[in-house]
C-alpha cells in the first residue's frame, strides 16, 4: 500500500485546511484547534488508502491530487461511486454509521489527504459546537451544490451536461486549454450516460468548430456558443 505520513508545517496545513470549501468559516484559532487532531497521509498513484471492511477509525480531506471511492465485484469488476477532488471531505459516513469503510479507495494520482480520528473529532465538536455549526453551513452549500449538479443530470440532454462540465473545466484551469482530469468511461458515468454518446458529442463540437481535441487535450475555441449548448441549444 504506497501510502506515508507527510509532515507539512503547522501553518502550511492550517492554510490548506481552510483553503477548502468544508472548514473554510473556521477563524484562526478554530482552524488550529482542528489541526492538532489531523495527521497528513500521502499516496501514490495506484495506492491505496483504505479497502472496504477496514476499521473505519477516520475520516479524509483531500489536500492535493484525485482519489476515486470504487466497489469491485466478486468477478473482479470495479465500480467507481465517487471521483474526490482537493477540498472535499469522503469516507465520513463510516465513521458515524458503521465499524467499517463501505468501499475501497485507490489514488489516480500522486494525492495527500488530511485524515481526521474519529474520536478526536468527535471530541473537538463535543467542545467547540461552534465549530461544529460553521461546518454544517459549509456543508449545506455543498449539498446545494450537489442538488444543482443532479438537476443538471436529470432536465438536460448529454450535449448540455458536457458543454456544462467543460464550462466548469475552462473556469477551474483559467486557460482555454486544458486535460480532461478523468477517463472517457469515467466522465461518461459522471454525466449520465455512455462512452458512445459522449464520443460522439466530443465530435460534434469538435465539427461545430467550439472545440478542438488533442488526446486528453481540450481548446475551447468558442465559449459564447459553448454556453449556449449548455443552456440547451443544439449544435
């Protein structure tokens, strides 16, 4: 399992702590209160943090990189749940509702995360309910966020949903190029629908003139028609 501890300074990880969306109201001293009870992990592309049945002592925040939460079946099929991206928490449900991780977790690439005991945890909220409530609003946006994301899957056609998410790649990239940070398959699941369709959606934006593909590679050449797709006009 390539997985070892990282040892970033306190002030590095008090900030990387509340760089993200979870613990971003925390103040100062409250973000420190939460940095004493985490310990930082890192993983190399291909390892793994946890297989499903360990003892769920914990739960993550991932600082850097891309993990994905996949079960596999008796026949050696995985299934990918969750692709976590830098900000999110994951594997939290265990600790509350069961002895153990529901799923494994492997790193697509080179990751750190910041994992939070269970008891500790537990105990800084038990202490601090203030804390606890800054974190609930925080994840009450996220779960608006969420809802927004499946509407999006469920009223609108697959050229919309990938003409949305390529929107949200251009903005997080800030250039109009950029690397597709997941598989055709992968992506495809994502957004409700098959790798044939979405091939053939790549294409016809690629013949519309709004993007250009190289491998992985994606230009948007066209953002004002691009969002036009997204808000459901045909290409």
């Amino acid at each position: 399992m390539a997985v070892g501890f990282v040892y970033p300074c306190l002030m590095n990880a008090a900030d990387r702590l509340k760089s993200g969306p979870l613990f971003s109201e925390l103040d100062v001293d409250e973000i420190a209160a939460l940095s004493s009870i985490v310990s930082y992990k890192s993983i190399s592309r291909g390892g793994v943090l946890f297989l499903e049945g360990d003892p769920a002592t914990g739960f993550f925040v991932l600082l850097s990189g891309s993990v994905r939460i996949y079960k596999a079946s008796p026949d050696g099929k995985e299934y990918t749940l969750h692709r976590i991206r830098p900000g999110q928490m994951f594997a939290e449900a265990a600790i509350f509702r069961g002895r153990g991780f529901p799923a494994n977790c492997m790193a697509l690439e080179d990751s750190e995360v910041a994992f939070f005991p269970k008891v500790g945890f537990v105990d800084l909220l038990a202490n601090s309910p203030q804390i606890a409530l800054k974190i609930i609003g925080s994840l009450s946006n996220w779960l608006r966020e969420f809802t927004r994301k499946l509407e999006e899957l469920s009223l609108k056609e697959v050229p919309a949903r990938v003409a949305f998410y390529l929107l949200r790649r251009l903005d997080a990239a800030n250039s109009e190029t950029f690397q597709l940070d997941t598989s055709k398959t992968e992506l495809a699941a994502q957004l409700g629908t098959i790798i044939e369709t979405l091939s053939r959606t790549f294409r016809k934006l690629r013949d519309a003139g709004i993007i250009s593909m190289n491998g992985r590679e994606i230009t948007v050449l066209d953002r004002e028609r691009l969002e036009a797709v997204a808000d459901g006009e045909k290409i």
